[in-house]
C-alpha cells in the first residue's frame, strides 16, 4: 500500500459508500471529496461531509496508518487544524490536532475491495512494454481519444514552459528563440545538443549583421562549429581566413569538432550540410521568424523553410573530399521536424504572451496536417492496436509514454482509472 494509491482511492472513492462510519462508529456520508492539492499542506481542500447529522466542511488528510500524522508532525502544524477527515489504511492511532480536538478517521482497509488492489498490483508488477499492455484493448476508446487529447496540450504546455524561460533569458528576443531552437531541429536526435551548442556560442545578435553576405554567414557557422580547424582546399582556407577576423572581433569561441557525429547517417544529413543549409536559410530571409509566425498553411511554410547550399556544398559532404554535384535541400522528414519540434511550439508560446489562441489552434492544425512521427514509442501504442493518424497523435503518445506510463503514473492517466474502474466492476 502506499499514498498515492489511498489518494486515488479516496479521490475516486473506490470503496464501499453504504454504511459509513468513522473509527468511532459514528454515521458518515460523503458529499465532496474535496481538491486535490498539489501544495504544502492537506491533501485534499474543501471537502464536505456529515458525521452523525452534522455537516462539516473542510480538509482530508490522507495517511497509511493514522500514527504517520505524528510523524509528519502535523500534530504541531496549525495548517493541519482545518482537517476534518483523517483517512488512513490502518487506524492504529487516535490522532488530534495542534489545538488538542480529536480528528474523526475513516478506516479504509475493510470497505476497499480486495480486487482493485489485486489488479493494481498486477499492474506494477507488469513486465509488458507499458504495464497496462494486456488490457489496454478494453479501454474505451472514447476516453483513450479524450486523453490524448489532452496529453496533445500538455506536450505543448510543457515545451512552452522551457521556451519562456528561455524567451526571457534572451530580453523576449523571438528572433534569437527561434533560432536557437531552428539550430536543435536541425541538428535532429543525433547532432540536436551540438547545434543547439552552436546557436548558443555564435549568437543571431551577430549573424543578423551579416546576414546579407553568404560567405561570412558560413565562414561564421563553420568556423565556431569547429569545422575549419583542419581544411586544406581553397574554399576552406578562404573561411578560415575570415573566421580568424571575426573570431577575433566578436570574441568567440569554437566548439570541440569531436562533438559532431556523422557516424550511421546518410551524408545529405551530415552536419556540415545541416550547417550549410542553416547559414541558406538564413541569408534568404530577413525576417524569418516573423514570416513563419504569419504563415497560414504548411505550404506556406515550405515556401519559407526551403534552402539549398552553396555552389561548394553541391560538391562536397565535408571539407576533406569532392562529390558528385547534387542539389541538398531540406528533405520532407526534416521539414516535418522542423514544424513539430520547432514551429508549433513557438506558435504555442507566442500564443501565450500575445493572449492570441489563433495561435495556439494553428500550432495544433499543423500537427494535425503532418504525418505521425516514425519512432518506437509510436510503433509500440501501434502494435497494441492505436491507429496513430499524425503528429498530433504521435506528440500525444509521446508524453504519455514517458510521464506516464514509464513513471508508473497508472492512476494520473485516464486510460488506467479506466481500466481499474472496469475491473472493480467486473469483479
């Protein structure tokens, strides 16, 4: 048994309502469990009861054995005066407040029923991909779309967060967020912590005064990325030789080269073409972010997150060996990237701070439009039977494979009260 569980228990009031009484066998009906509260203090707010004939309105604390009220001490915290409730696993205990009253208890080991319990257990001890797998087919499915619904929001919600802390670390510079998090995008799972490394030591600040002039954008790109440490063509040595300039200017320092990996990827997705596609991106926009905020369509993005490289990169790979020409430009998985990991939570932020949820239902319209994400949480929910329609779905399940399911929050998710309530009855 442990709280979590009992607050669930409690919150949901899987026991037997009938009959009620407190450990002093007096009459006790329910009439609101109260609020749950996620702040110092008791665990549920404004509850309301009646013990024999008398309403009482109030706070629940909740406790395995009755006795851990004094060993949380709350016997000595005033906060603790206004419970009206104790419910406990196990009354082994007359408990009273700082003011001395006597705190009436419900017991609810006797009046919970043995199968939830049984079925909780099973649950935790699972050893499925998520512990629900064996019985995830009987959710229903209206509450499974529901909640993922839901978790859709709270993947934006929480992205946003990150995203505003970082807005304001930037003196609410949108440009340089964008940036910042373009860079992470770009550098998809394998280079995502280097370019975002990038980003962070050569600032937009200082490309935006070049941004006109290809050659020093990527002299800039490369030289801080650590990549003209060791050139030996022309092209090579010609950006060396103005990185050195504007090292020296700005003050910057270059990352290590080690950092970049280009082991198992296909060479459009080295991160020298990543880097060359990024500087394309933006010489040709001058108001990039303003012009991604204001675009309607996926289409119209496309329009705007489009980039080739330079005359060198149609040749090269990297700074060591020629290739075959060919033309490098943003393929459909990494813009899809780009609008999931980027775009749409920048809509959602920006949403926020202008009090504007256009924003805010176009961020989850392009979701919507984009095919699901190929990944093996997806491929998991797939295999036990969800049909996973586009990235909204797949953001969705997403964070709840990750918050939920693998930290064993059964009785946070929708899907497992779902699943628990069904069994209670079933039993």
């Amino acid at each position: 048994m442990n709280e979590q569980l009992l607050q669930y228990i409690w919150q949901f009031t899987h026991f037997d309502v009938k009959s009620l009484s407190t450990s002093h066998h007096l009459p006790l009906s329910i009439y609101s469990v109260g609020k749950p509260n996620s702040d110092a203090g008791p665990d549920f707010l404004n509850a309301r009861i009646n013990i024999d004939g008398l309403d009482w309105y109030g706070d629940i604390e909740i406790h395995i054995n009755s006795s851990d009220w004094l060993k949380h001490k709350h016997h000595n915290d005033k906060r603790y005066n206004s419970v009206i409730l104790h419910v406990v696993w196990k009354n082994d205990k007359e408990i009273r407040n700082s003011n001395g009253e006597l705190i009436p208890c419900l017991e609810l080991e006797p009046i919970v029923d043995i199968n939830l319990l049984s079925f909780y257990k099973k649950l935790m001890q699972s050893q499925s991909w998520i512990l629900c797998q064996p019985y995830f087919k009987k959710a229903d499915k209206f509450i499974v779309s529901q909640f993922t619904n839901r978790l859709l929001i709270e993947r934006l919600e929480y992205k946003s967060n990150t995203l505003l802390d970082r807005l304001n670390e930037l003196n609410n510079d949108w440009d340089s967020l964008f940036y910042e998090s373009l860079c992470h995008s770009i550098g998809l799972k394998i280079n995502a912590e280097p370019m975002l490394s990038l980003s962070k030591k050569l600032p937009f600040s200082i490309l935006s005064k070049h941004r006109n002039n290809l050659f020093q954008i990527e002299s800039l790109l490369f030289g801080v990325a650590g990549f003209l440490s060791d050139v030996n063509d022309d092209y090579g040595l010609s950006l060396r030789k103005e990185f050195s300039f504007l090292k020296s200017k700005y003050e910057l320092e270059e990352l290590d080269v080690n950092l970049w990996m280009f082991m198992r990827l296909r060479p459009s997705s080295f991160p020298t073409i990543r880097i060359a596609q990024l500087a394309q991106l933006i010489v040709n926009n001058d108001r990039l972010f303003s012009l991604v905020i204001e675009a309607d369509t996926l289409a119209d993005l496309r329009k705007i997150i489009k980039a080739n490289v330079s005359e060198y990169w149609l040749t090269h790979y990297h700074f060591k060996k020629a290739s075959l020409k060919r033309k490098k430009t943003l393929g459909q998985h990494l813009f899809d990237t780009i609008i999931i990991n980027t775009i749409c939570p920048l809509l959602f932020v920006y949403s926020k701070q202008k009090a504007n949820e256009a924003f805010q239902e176009k961020s989850i319209r392009f979701l919507e439009e984009i095919q699901a994400e190929k990944n093996n949480v997806v491929e998991g929910f797939r295999t036990i039977g969800l049909d996973v329609s586009n990235a909204a779905h797949s953001q969705a399940l997403l964070q709840l494979k990750r918050n939920y399911c693998e930290a064993k929050k059964c009785l946070n998710c929708n899907i497992g009260n779902d699943l628990i309530t069904k069994n209670e009855k079933s039993s």
